[in-house]
C-alpha cells in the first residue's frame, strides 16, 4: 500500500503517465505489453461499437444461418421419386449425386443471401436508431423492425410494407422481450 494513501485516505491518487501501479504479478518489464494489449483492446472496442461492423457481422451471421437452415431443410425435402427417375435418366451415380450437391448449394446460396439481407438491414437501422436516440431499450428494436418489415415488403404494395412493418415489428419485440432483455432499460 502506498504510504501517502494511508496519510491522506480521502485524497484521490494522480499518477504520472506510464508511472499508473501495475497489477499484482506484473513486473516493470510488462508495463509495454499490458499498454499494447490495452491499445488492441480500445480499437477492438470501438470497432464492434460502429453501426458498419454490427451490419457486416449481422449480415454474415445471418447468411451463415440461412445457408444452415437450407441445407438441413435440404435433407427433409420430400421428393417423387418417379419425377427424379425421368430427370436423372441415363445419368450415372456421380452424376446424380453432383446434380442433386448443386440444387442444394443453390438453395444454400438464396437462403442465406436472404437471411443475410435481413439481419444486415435490420441491425443496421436498430445500430442507428441507437445512435440517434442515445438510448438502449425495446423501443430501438420495434422501430427497426417497423422500418426492415416495410422495407422488405415494399415490392407488395402499401398495405403490405405497413403489414410487414407491423409483423416485424411485433415479431422484434416479442424477441426482445421474451430473449434479449436481462436488465431494465436505461433510464435518463
């Protein structure tokens, strides 16, 4: 303990820069290292706290998943087998287990693209209402599902964006609530 912390217990301790107490079991040598580890962890920090990196990170998720989900859907998929005999006439067992790797790597492909266009869209409006407002509640996630529903369902008409918006927002929420929230919201 230092011994001008004993004298004066309520004075707040100022420390010269580089010169900040180390934890127990470090020794001056590692005072470089910790700086440097501490430098990574700051722009670690700051990158998965912008709206660009949650967006990529959400988007690949998100195809990740939609390709999953395809490809055991993929192993469900009830088929005619009389259908399959006349398209794969004439073609042997190689062949037919390349056609049949290729269907399944197409649905892989438009699943996760989906997926991921909807986890892309709707973390970055939620990251940006975020921002905007400098709060972190539910209100966040029933606006950004709002917006992403209408957004997705846009080509459909305008009773189908406001529809969309208001499944997906319901849809958000009830996530949210049911999932996500674990403290209660910030209050201002």
């Amino acid at each position: 303990m230092n011994p001008l912390l004993n004298r004066y217990p309520c004075q707040v301790p100022i420390w010269a820069p580089g010169k900040e107490p180390l934890p127990p079991g470090f020794t001056e040598e590692d005072r470089e290292v910790l700086k440097q580890q501490q430098k990574y962890n700051n722009i670690a920090s700051m990158a998965m706290e912008s709206c660009a990196a949650k967006t990529v990170l959400a988007g690949t998720m998100g195809f990740g998943i939609g390709a999953f989900f395809s490809l055991m859907s993929a192993s469900f998929a009830y088929e005619d087998p009389i259908l399959r005999q006349q398209t794969q006439a004439g073609m042997n067992t190689t062949q037919k287990a390349g056609q049949l790797f290729k269907e399944m790597g197409k649905g892989m492909w438009t699943s996760g693209k989906g997926f991921g266009k909807v986890g892309a869209l709707f973390a970055g409006i939620e990251c940006v209402i975020e921002g905007y407002r400098a709060k972190n509640d539910i209100w966040n996630s029933v606006s950004s599902g709002f917006i992403a529903g209408g957004v997705l369902a846009r080509n459909s008409g305008p009773k189908a964006v406001v529809g969309g918006g208001l499944a997906f927002a319901a849809f958000s929420a009830a996530i949210d609530m049911l999932f996500l929230r674990r403290e209660p919201a910030d209050d201002d």
